[in-house]
C-alpha cells in the first residue's frame, strides 16, 4: 500500500469525503501503482456494477455513496479471502503487443501489494460507513 501526495502515476486512488464533489485527492489516499495488481482488482471486483452499480476500473472515477458502503466493504472483504489464497506473486495477462496475440505480455501481480491496498481500503470503508462520508475511488489511466 502507498500514500503520497500526489497523483501522478497511479492506476487506483482511494479516500473517503464528507461530500460527492472533489477537486483533488487528499495527502492521505491510498494508491495503487502496479499495472498487474491493478489489473487482478478489476477482475476481482468487477461483479459489483451488475449487482450495486459501481464501477471499479482504470480508467474511470466512482463515487460510492454512504448506503452502497456495505456492498464494497462485502466485496472487498471477499477478495481479500481470494488474494490471501494466491501465492507470493502470479502471472497476470495485461494485453499482446501484436494483433496476432502471439506477443504477450504478463507481469507478476503481488500478493503483499494487493492485500496491504485492500486492508487500506477496508479501513477507509469503514471510516467512511461511521462518518457517513463519500468513498472516492478514482481510476489513473
């Protein structure tokens, strides 16, 4: 897990407000920086636009209001579950560098890096859930 002051770089940003309308993020969000781990969380929670409406991906921003917290805090509580049972690092498939598909291209996703992120963000649910707040979850591609 990362916090930093900047935004620059990231492929996911995590923070709680008190309002849906934010300028920029704040010095304590949460971010997440690798190609691959952002990638296994996409995959991992990208149930929750079918059954909540909310998007989590790369390239764009979701607000999660204060009554859909405890759909993202169920789902982020699962795929801790699911990461915890991956090994140290795995294979991700991000895409080919060809039209053929023959080139492909694989980075290792981390499990130390996706769980420290997701307990991060389990946190910051649940601060937000008890302070009636706006969870930001903001796409860097």
């Amino acid at each position: 897990m990362e916090r930093a002051n900047t935004i620059t770089g990231h492929l996911f940003c995590v923070f709680s407000a008190p309002q849906p309308d934010v300028s920029r993020a704040p010095a304590d969000a949460i971010y997440l920086r690798r190609r691959a781990d952002a990638r296994v969380l996409a995959t991992l929670l990208g149930h929750l636009y079918e059954s909540n409406g909310i998007g989590i991906t790369t390239s764009d921003d979701e607000v999660v209001p204060p009554t859909a917290l405890p759909a993202l805090e169920a789902a982020i509580s699962s795929a801790i579950v699911q990461v915890e049972a991956q090994p140290a690092t795995w294979p991700v498939l991000l895409g080919y560098r060809d039209q053929e598909l023959r080139d492909a291209i694989v980075e290792p996703a981390s499990r130390q890096i996706l769980l420290g992120f997701l307990r991060a963000v389990l946190a910051e649910i649940r601060l937000a859930d008890q302070r009636g707040r706006y969870l930001h979850w903001c796409g860097g591609e």
